[in-house]
C-alpha cells in the first residue's frame, strides 16, 4: 500500500539552522496494517506523516502510494486518496458550519464540485446514521454550528470526516494528545471501530506508550529521522511497556515519552 524509499527530509539547508529531520527513511507498509509510531520530540514522526500527506517535498527519495508516485504530487491532489486527523481539534472542521454541512464537505473530497442542491435527502439520512457510530448524540444536533461542539466531539467528527470516503491510508498525527484521559479513550475506541469495520491501512502517532502497544497489528519506534525498531504480530502482542522503555535507555528523550 505504501512504499517510502531513501526518504531525506532536511530543513534550513545550509544555515547554522540546519535540520536533518528525515535520513535514508524506508518503510513498507502493508495494506491493512494499523502501524503505531512512538519516539522522543524530534524524532521525525510528524514530519514523516507530512511528507506522505505533501505538506513537505523530499531532498532525496520516493513515496509510492497504492501503486501510484505521489514524491511530487501537490498536496491538494493527495486529497481523495488520504484522510488525516491533527492533534488540534479545531484544524479538522469549520467552526460556523454545521455538523451535515461538515460531512458534505468530506464527502466530496477530491470530487469534481458542481451547481447542484448542496445536501440531498439520502445524504441527511446517511450521515445521521453515520453520527448514530459515535454514540455521541451528535446525530440529534446534526444542524448544530461545529464550534458549540466540545474538543473531544470535535474530534470524533473529524475522525469520521476522514474515514467516510475510504482513504487508501488514514493518517492519526497525536490526535488524542490535546484531550482529557477519558475523552482521549472514547476517541481511540472510536478509531479501532472505524479502522477495524472499514479495514483501512492506517498510522497513528502517540507519545503513549500504552496506547502504541494496545492498538495496531505493527509498531514502529523513529529516533533522529531514523526507524530504529520495527515489531509486528505476535513478537508485538507479547511487548510491554518495561521493553519499549529499554529501547530507550540511550535516548536523550526518553523521560518525555508518556509511561
């Protein structure tokens, strides 16, 4: 599904600034596969997830997503064939619009726009329906402006604003970091629904250790731009906290990594 090779990514070329945020990066990954990333402040995770998603172009490398070489594809292009969720929850929604005009825009990502009547009948049935997985309430409020919504609610939306056309890859960038511990668990049981009922490939970024080890079939650990461990099935099912915290012992970072 994804294929990214020799990837380099370096920031302020030349100038005592210079940030070499990405080096020789490759990574394969499966279609299906629910890949967690963990790793220290500046280890590269973020800016991985850009790269894919064309915020960044590379210095050097190719990035192959299902089949096709999105390297310098813009990024607005990359639209229809990914869905991706911010640590902010107030980058995934518009505020002034409603909950069913927020769905109709998702839906339509990476379509061709036309002068037709802006949300039909079906739609309004589908998306309520949609709203009802939340078991949230938000199906009641569906002419409600985003904005009234809590941060967690915000969230969920956006979540299922990114899941509902299928996106070849769903990218989760920390996306539970800005919420209180149990809006946070409501959240991540949501994206196991989503991720497991629709079977999408998809990566999550989390400093939560836990939540890396708990979710996922595949996790992987990135120190200075590099992937510097890489478990899978079985051998990660049996992996604990105690082993993710050796694998730190000669990181710098490790104490700001949530235990």
């Amino acid at each position: 599904m994804l294929y990214i090779e020799n990837l380099y990514k370096i920031f302020n070329i030349g100038t005592i600034n210079e940030k070499r945020a990405l080096v020789d990066l490759n990574l394969h990954i499966n279609k299906g596969d629910f890949v967690t990333v963990i790793g220290g402040n500046g280890a590269g995770k973020s800016t991985l997830l850009n790269m894919i998603a064309g915020v960044y172009t590379p210095e050097k490398g190719r990035i192959t997503l299902a089949g096709q070489d999105i390297t310098k594809m813009p990024e607005y292009k990359r639209a229809a064939l990914l869905g991706r969720v911010f640590q902010d929850p107030m980058r995934g929604t518009a505020a002034d619009m409603e909950i069913i005009e927020n769905l109709a825009i998702a839906a339509r990502r990476g379509k061709k726009r036309g002068l037709k009547w802006g949300i039909r009948k079906d739609e309004v049935e589908k998306y309520t329906e949609y709203l009802k997985m939340l078991d949230l309430g938000l199906e009641n409020r569906i002419h409600s402006k985003v904005g009234l919504l809590s941060g967690g609610q915000r969230q969920a939306l956006t979540l299922l604003m990114a899941t509902l056309q299928k996106p070849e890859l769903l990218l989760l960038d920390e996306h539970t970091a800005a919420l209180d511990p149990k809006t946070a668990s409501k959240v991540l049981s949501i994206t196991e629904e989503l991720v497991t009922k629709e079977n999408l490939t998809t990566i999550m970024i989390t400093h939560n250790m836990k939540d890396a080890l708990r979710f996922g079939n595949r996790l992987i650990m990135m120190h200075e731009g590099r992937i510097i461990f890489d478990v899978s099935g079985e051998e990660k099912k049996n992996l604990k906290v105690t082993d993710l915290l050796e694998k730190f012992d000669d990181l710098s970072d490790r104490m700001l990594l949530a235990k």
